[in-house]
C-alpha cells in the first residue's frame, strides 16, 4: 500500500503537470448502463421488453447518475442467439418496435443529456441475412462475403467432405458447417445460424461503414463491438486453414475449452480495423460536428492485446477497450485480489493511455450478487466508482438483482447465459412493473416484492441509494482529478481492507471497504507512515452494513469497519473544498 501510495505521488511530480491541462473528453470517466432491451421496460403487454419501454423510463437513468447507455441488439433478427444473429443491420426487429420509436428513444435522451450506444455485431450476421443468403448463391459481390471453404476429403467415405480444420465454436461443435446448395463448409465462430463475414473481402469493410454511417446519422453517440477478437482467422498462403493445438484444459473435444485459440483469436489483422473505424468516427465528428463517437470493445482477450486495440500513440482503435478483470474474480473477493484487479490494468493501460473503465457485468455474466456474494454487492458498487475512468453497469446491479433460474430443457448452454436477463424490478406489482403481463419472457425474480426500485428508493442505505451517491461522488471535482497520479491512489490495507483515496487539490476522499466477515481496527492500518492519521475526516457515505451515520466525525487513527461494510470519509479542515455532492 504505502509503495503503491509513495510511488504514484512520485509519478505524479511527472505527470500531473503534462496532463493537468489534457482535456477529459466525455466517454472517458462516463457512466455507462447496459440495458437488455427484452428485459428492462415492456410498452405494449407483450411480456417482452421494447424501445417505446426504454423511452418511458429513461429519466430513471438520469437519477442514478449515468451518462450513457448501451443498448444490446435491438436490430432485426430470428433470435437464435437473442439479436446477436442480425438479418437486417439497419432496421428494428418487431418484437422492440420501429424505426420511428428508436428515433424518439434518441430524441428523449438528447433532450436529458444521455449517450445512447448501439451494439454493433460485425463478426457474424443471421443465415437469414440477405448478405448470406446472396452469397450461398454465389451472387456478384457475395461470392466471398462470408468465409467458404471445400473441406478435405474423407478417407473413410469418398465423396465425402470433412471440416476445413479442427476448429470448434464458441458454443461447441465444430466450427465449420457444410451447406448443401452451395456444397461448401462455411465458418461460424459461434452458433451455426451465425455465419461469419470475410473480412479479407473489401466490400465488407464498405458495407460495415455504411451501417455505422446509418445509425450514426440517426443521432447515435457511439458503438458497442461485438466478439472483436473474433474477427479474423488464420489462413496459410495456400488457402489452408492450420489447426490449431489442444490446450490440455478440458478432454471436451466438443467444447471451445479444448483447444488454443491461436489461430481464430486476436489475430493481428483486427487492429487495423479498429483503426479503421475509429478514423471514421472521426471523420464523421469533423464533418458533422458534435461530440465524440466512441467504441467500446468486446474483447475477452490479454491485456497487451487490449492495448493494441486502444491505440498506438500514432494511431487510435476502440476508445474503451472493456476491461473484463473484475469479471474475473468470483468467491475469491477480497482485498489482496481486488488489487490485483485494480493494479493489473493500472499498472498496464492506465500507465500508458490515462485510460480505465471497469465492467461490474453483462449478459454474458452471472449477476455480481450471485457472483461474488450478497454481502459484497454494494462494495463492488461503491468501490468501482471510485476508480479513475469510466463504470459500465449491467441493468439491475444497481439494486443487486440475483441469477434467476428456471427449467428450459431446450436451452443448452444458453440457458446459464439466461440466468442474468430476468426482467428488470420496477415495483411490488404485476410482474414486477416490467409488464402488464403476467406472461413474461423470462420468469421474475422470487424476491421483486422486497427488491425492486420504488422500495429501495424509500430506504436510506438501500443498494440504489448508495449506488447513486458513490455515482455522484465520481462526478465530483475531487473524482474528476482522474488523470492527476496524485489524485489517485488505492491497496490493499490487509486481506480485507481495501482503500481508494481520491482527489487532492479539490477535496481528498478515502473510500474503504471491509471484504471480510469481521470487524477490522483500521485505524493502526494506517499506522504511522500515513502524516494524516491524526487528522478529521467526516463520513459521507455509509452502507447498510454500517454502523456510522452521514456527517459523523472520525480521525483516520481512529476508524473501525464492521463486516462488509464500506463508506466514504471526506477530510475536513483547511485541504478540503467545499464540494458538494
Ligand atoms: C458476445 C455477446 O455478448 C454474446 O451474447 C453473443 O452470443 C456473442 N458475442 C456472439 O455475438
């Protein structure tokens, strides 16, 4: 701690004074929420969540402090893998509305100052897709818009045709499929209705632009990149595809785990394609004015590939590459692996870029609660915030939504997936206030009536309430010191303890929370090294766990946590401002 501590306000002498002028652009410390479109605000009955849904709720955004949010595929689709299989890239599916309702979803959220982001699905499209269906009939210009290959022959049965390569998809099986009309294996890194694009093909690079050109016409602030790593493939100069090697991991050979993906992952080609569309973005702001389009990217992937991604110093690709670290840790939460977290991509990205967001979780997540423990929700929410950059919160963390589980013996693997996408808690009435139907898409959580937004609005250390103060503490002055090293430090103060201590010149703030179940003398943790032990500090944030009140006074020496508990302490005296929050 005290080096991590002394070694960033020595940086700081270095960096503080070059970046103190650098001007923060808004993506860079925003506040992103993923809605689930199916899932968060049914309009018309349905049982099925929708755009004019979103619309209606949108101010609840504002209240719990985001910036921005990013919506999942919302586009046309057969729904074999719930709007990541797109048939149509620049219309609405029915089941989420129009075109028209999406323009006035945009129109609300310009009206309250709220970035909307799209999911941008580029790897692959729906085998409904017109695209593919041209290019099964070899149509001029679709000839070698997906990836075709013939296949080996197969010793055991002439006239028989076995899978380019090994490779197997992220869903299992297999990576290639045989078409029969068009008597070739084409390649689907995920479900089989998913074929892939070829991106060695130019003219999918057009069509790509034309689709971000449409909806960045109509008004969106940005892209959300689906499966970036995925993009391309490895093929040998005489037009083989190489296999790729078992990983030892699993004896599975159905299952994505069973092999190395060093011949369908992060390929070295894919950075030149953020390059590319993030030159368009650019363009676009030049000729259109406004304010930054930005990319965030999926990629589950290395850090040093993440930082390939983000730029070069010369060029630049996806502005927020997702940082999956926390993602990561499930039961083993604690202070000692939270810094790991923490440190491996400050030490990493932040260290050259000034660049960090934190992923709390997504769809393709289990629910942090269910994840890491109840108990440890609201600190992951309080401690995230804290950190320099920006936050990306799935729907429904803000209130500590649980997996919902149900039978669905037709589901496979995407029936775990499903676990984290029950509909959102509006209320105690029917279905939650998701819907007027009591017939909903997914089942809803058996604890809505105790957990939902309009109940926890009403109780003082709710999830929600401290969810939205630790979000208006990170848009405060002392918060947005972000690229300041000396308005930044954190560590681990034991195996339980973890400190974030933010801002200087505005206010200095220390964040703490007590992962551990029992309570933790802080005070000596401090101990001696740090000069202000002694001084006052006021606290200004406290969860349910706590047993302090907004406003009491402490000195650093003296402080003391109960099991799982986290708050915020603002010092007081002549080095505070007077923020207020
Ligand atoms: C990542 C998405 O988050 C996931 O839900 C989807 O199945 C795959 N990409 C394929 O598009």
């Amino acid at each position: 701690m005290v080096k991590i501590i002394l070694g960033a306000l020595l940086c700081s002498m270095l960096s503080a004074s070059t970046l103190a002028s650098s001007k923060t652009d808004w993506w860079e410390d925003a506040s992103f929420y993923q809605i689930y479109p199916r899932s968060w605000k049914d309009s018309d009955g349905n049982g099925i969540g929708d755009l004019n849904g979103i619309t209606e709720k949108l101010d609840y955004l504002k209240e719990i402090g985001m910036t921005a949010t990013w919506l999942s595929p919302i586009f046309q689709s057969p729904m074999a893998d719930n709007g990541y299989d797109i048939s149509n890239f620049t219309n609405i599916d029915p089941i989420f509305g129009t075109l028209e309702d999406f323009d006035a979803l945009l129109k609300k959220a310009k009206s309250i100052g709220l970035k909307v982001i799209l999911d941008f699905v580029p790897n692959h499209s729906s085998v409904e897709c017109e695209w593919f269906q041209k290019s099964v009939n070899r149509e001029d210009g679709y000839d070698d818009f997906y990836v075709w290959e013939d296949g080996k022959d197969d010793p055991m049965n002439p006239g028989k045709k076995l899978p380019p390569s090994n490779w197997i998809s992220i869903f299992g099986g297999s990576m290639w499929e045989w078409n029969e009309k068009r008597q070739q294996f084409y390649l689907h890194q995920f479900l089989k209705e998913q074929p892939d694009f070829n991106f060695r093909n130019p003219k999918v690079h057009t069509e790509m632009l034309e689709v971000l050109k449409f909806w960045l016409d109509r008004g969106v602030d940005g892209f959300r990149i689906d499966a970036v790593p995925h993009m391309y493939e490895k093929v040998f100069e005489n037009g083989t595809y190489p296999d790729e090697p078992l990983s030892g991991a699993t004896n599975n050979s159905d299952s994505q785990y069973y092999l190395r993906h060093i011949y369908t992952q992060a390929q070295y080609e894919t950075v030149e394609v953020l390059y590319e569309w993030r030159d368009f973005l650019e363009n676009y702001k030049k000729q259109n004015g406004g304010d930054s389009r930005v990319i965030l990217a999926e990629a589950y992937a290395e850090i040093n590939t993440l930082v390939q991604y983000f730029g070069n110093g010369t060029h630049y690709g996806a502005h927020l590459p997702f940082n999956f670290n926390f993602a990561a840790v499930s039961e083993l939460l604690n202070a000692r692996t939270f810094q790991m977290v923490v440190s491996s991509w400050m030490d990493t990205m932040w260290k050259t870029h000034k660049m960090a967001n934190w992923v709390v979780g997504n769809h393709d997540l289990q629910r942090v609660a269910s994840r890491v423990g109840d108990d440890l929700k609201d600190l992951v929410n309080v401690l995230i915030a804290s950190l320099p950059g920006a936050t990306i919160t799935y729907y429904g963390e803000e209130i500590g939504m649980i997996n919902v589980e149900y039978e669905c013996p037709n589901c496979g693997d995407d029936q775990t997936r499903n676990f984290n996408r029950s509909p959102f808690q509006w209320d105690d009435g029917i279905s939650a206030g998701f819907s007027t139907s009591t017939n909903t898409w997914l089942p809803i959580a058996e604890n809505y009536k105790e957990n939902n937004v309009k109940v926890q609005r009403g109780i003082a250390r709710s999830t929600l309430n401290v969810f939205k103060s630790s979000q208006r503490l990170k848009h405060t002055a002392a918060f947005k010191e972000f690229k300041d090293d000396d308005g930044f430090s954190y560590g681990a103060l034991n195996d339980n303890v973890f400190q974030v201590i933010r801002g200087n010149k505005t206010g200095e703030y220390r964040i703490l929370a007590n992962f551990g179940n029992k309570i933790e003398n802080v005070g000596p943790l401090f101990g001696t090294v740090m000069e202000d032990a002694t001084d006052t500090f006021e606290y200004t944030l406290v969860t349910s766990h706590s047993p302090h009140r907004i406003g009491e006074k402490v000195k650093l020496s003296e402080v003391y946590m109960m099991p799982f508990e986290a708050c915020v302490l603002k010092k007081i005296g002549n080095n505070s401002a007077n923020t207020s929050y």
